[in-house]
C-alpha cells in the first residue's frame, strides 16, 4: 500500500492531505491560511510561508507514516514568472487584485476572441494573460528579466524537482491563453511576447520528476521519490471520475469557488456574460463548465453563525416565502451584476443558513443546466457536507445526486495522479427528501423572480 502527499493551495487554505492508495482515505491533513501579503509592490501570495509548511509536514507525515509519491493542486487564475536563476521575477500576483483592470481597454485589443479559447472576459485578474499583461506594462524590469512562467501547481513541482512544465488543466482554466479543442497555446501567448517563456505544457498525470536530492535529505523522504505534473484543482475533482465508465455525469466541485462541469451532457454553447466557459479536464479534453463563488458567498452570508436549523427555521421560510436571490458577489456567476437581496427578511440565524443553502443549491442547479449537465451529480468539497444543499440540489435533480466520501474534495483527485492504474472512488447516493415537492415550488418561485430581475 502507498501513500500520497497531496500539496493542495485552494484561495482559502493550503494544505497537505496524505491519501492512502486503495481506499483513496486521508489518513491526516494539515492547513494554513493562504494569507495575501499586503505589499509592496501589489497584494500577493506567501510563497515561501507555503514552501516552510509543506517542508515541515512532508517530515512529519513520512516519519509517521511513509510517503511514495507527491502530487499538486492548486487553484486556478495563477502563474509564477521566475528569472533566468530561478528565483521569484516578481512577487505571484493575488488575482483579486483590481490592477489589471486599469489596462482592461489595451488588454481586450490583444486577447483572443471567446470563441477560440472558450475563456470568458473577468474582472481583477481572473485571466490569467490579464494577470501577465499588467505585470509586464507596470513592474520595471520585468520583461527583460522574465525568464520562465510556469502555471501554479507545476511551480511547487519546480520547487520539488528542478523541472518545469504547465499543465493543460491549468491552461484551460479561463487564462486565455489556450484553445481548449485544439490543445496548443492561443495567439495570446506571442501577444504578450512569451513566446518561449511558458513552460512546456503536459498531462497532469505524468511524472514531472523527481525529489531534489537536498529535499530528500532534508525531509527524510526517498530521492527518487516521483512527482506529478499537478492539476487546477476544480479538475483534481472531476478526475477520479474519468476512471469509470464512460456514461453522462456532472461533477460539482465546492469550495472557495463552486464548478460545475458537464461530461458527456448537451451540446451547449458557451455564454461568458452568464460565466458559461470552457474548462479543460487532465486528459486535455475541453469542458463545458459553469461557476459561481460559492464558497465566498457562504462566509459572507453566514457571518460565522453555526446555529442549527429548527422545524420553526423550515416552516418559517416556507411559509414567509424567505429566499435569497443572486448574486452575492456580483462579479461571477449567472446572474454577474445583480445585487443579491431577501425577498423576506430571515427573522432568526436558522432561518438565514437554511435560506443560504437553499440559494446555493439553486445557483448550483442553475449552473449545472447553463453547462448541458445530463446523468447523475457528484458533489465533491465541503458543500457535500450540507444537508440542506443536498436536498434542495436532490429535489431539482431527478437523475441523482450522489456524494464523495473525501474530506478534501480534490486530495484523492490529485493522488490518483500518481497511481496508473486506479478506479473511480466510491460515492453515496442522496435520497430526494420527503419535503421535496415544497422545495421544487420553492425553486420555481426563486427562478420566476430571477427572471424579472434579468
């Protein structure tokens, strides 16, 4: 039996889960922030805070338990420009940072056209060549000592082995800098004048190399031990599940942010004014997918509370017809610009989470049809947790809704990348509740409002 460390930076946390192979389990997982350093020059990520983190418990998980292989996933919307030495360029830029959009007019008369890259326009940096065309116009000295743009998971595997890649998942992952259906850089790339300068682009679950032999004295661990190439992590959870047989499915993978991806559903055609876009899954097949910030609307309406929900909560915002309606950030997802509202104030906390759910659940249904989603729905992440999401997604979803048994969404994802031959995990169905008719009047009366509102 072998285990995997999984290094998974998600926008929240970053952690290092360690999965055992065969029952895919997480025998122990650590977390930090993934705290945004002010500046200067401009917000950005604590690199070498994650590097000390992951060093520290690499040690500690192969002293108590042995570690075979190391796999990466990170999120998405994320490069790091290193120089002819390898050190940092410049500092990984947050891509909630508003920068880029002070160059949104110059940066729209370079990008590829949607039909090509199937990438929608972003706000902040959530482009990836926004990301890249801001830095190279601001921070002097860039362009001439920019040597190497790796996209974030292959960084850490740099990190771990001297080698340098990108993956295609990560490319595909609205950067605009890729053709999802053709499988090459898009014209961006030369644009930009990066031409050369992003690394290699790879499968996920290739062997990016192996253990530096410096790390391998210092963590204790084997220095042939290998490496994967890494995968964006919305795709570390769809992957499991390219390992069954083939048939129409979704997969709904809940965090920071939420991704809703069609396999095998109806042929749709990509709407970037609803973020209906084009990911690409680890065997560099394109994708369609639909998002919201899911994750960060829930903290933001939750405030903290974890108040459990009473039969008073249920008939109370059944019978004041309590709904949240989209969006709570108004910068993603179906309803982009509309600003999120009650039509009934909650009058209790309970009210307000069981609202909450309802809210996310719907705007994950909504998701799942604007991607052509046919077949049954995995809900991977912490929302799989929810039971009231997983009713309200249950009751709108007649083909099934089915759960995975990982506590971190992506980690067993991730870890099959290292493990050939595997299958796909185990999940649980979701029986329709009892209450189901009521919560399907509920939903229509939440998708007639919405459509007033557009």
């Amino acid at each position: 039996m072998r285990n995997i460390a999984v290094i998974d930076v998600g926008k929240t946390n970053a952690k290092l889960a360690l999965v055992e192979e065969g029952s895919l389990r997480e025998l122990t997982v650590v977390t930090r922030p993934n705290t945004v350093l002010p500046g200067p020059p401009y917000p950005h990520f604590d690199l070498a805070g994650h590097w000390d983190f992951f060093l520290h418990h690499l040690r500690a998980f192969h002293a108590a338990w042995g570690v075979d292989a190391i796999s990466v996933t990170t999120h998405g919307a994320a490069a790091v420009l290193l120089d002819g030495a390898g050190n940092l360029a410049v500092p990984m830029l947050d891509y909630e940072h508003p920068g880029p959009d002070d160059l949104a007019a110059e940066y729209d008369a370079l990008r590829p056209d949607f039909a090509e890259t199937g990438s929608p326009r972003l706000p902040l940096g959530l482009n990836l060549g926004a990301q890249l065309h801001w830095l190279l116009a601001t921070q002097p000295g860039l362009r001439e000592n920019l040597a190497h743009v790796l996209t974030y998971p292959q960084y850490w595997g740099w990190r771990l082995t001297g080698e340098m890649a990108c993956d295609m998942s990560s490319l595909g992952c609205h950067t605009d800098l890729w053709v999802p259906r053709q499988g090459r850089f898009s014209t961006l790339v030369d644009r930009l004048g990066l031409g050369g300068k992003l690394a290699p682009p790879r499968r996920p679950s290739e062997v990016l190399g192996h253990l530096r032999p410096e790390l391998a004295a210092e963590t204790g661990l084997p220095a042939n031990t290998p490496v994967s190439v890494g995968i964006h992590d919305s795709n570390a959870s769809l992957y499991p599940y390219l390992l069954g047989p083939q048939h129409a499915f979704s997969v709904v993978s809940t965090g920071t942010w939420v991704i809703c991806m069609a396999m095998d559903g109806d042929d749709i055609a990509p709407d970037q004014s609803r973020d209906v876009l084009v990911n690409v899954n680890a065997l560099g097949q394109a994708v369609p997918s639909a998002r919201f910030m899911g994750g960060r609307e829930y903290e933001l309406i939750r405030k903290g509370d974890t108040a459990p929900v009473t039969a008073a909560d249920r008939a109370g915002v059944l019978s004041r017809g309590v709904m949240l309606l989209p969006a709570v950030e108004q910068g993603s997802g179906p309803f982009r610009g509309h600003k999120a509202s009650w039509t009934a104030e909650p009058r209790t906390t309970g009210e307000r989470l069981l609202a909450l759910s309802w809210y996310l659940a719907l705007m994950t249904r909504t998701c799942l049809d604007l991607a052509g989603a046919r077949g049954p729905v995995i809900v991977e992440g912490p929302f799989a947790r929810n039971g009231d999401y997983l009713d309200m997604l249950a009751s709108l979803s007649p083909e099934g809704v089915e759960t995975a048994a990982s506590a971190t969404g992506t980690s067993a994802g991730a870890a099959l990348l290292c493990l050939g031959n595997a299958s796909a995990p185990a999940t649980s169905s979701v029986r329709p509740p009892d209450a189901a008719a009521a919560l399907r009047a509920v939903a229509r009366r939440w998708e007639v409002l919405n459509e007033r509102a557009i």
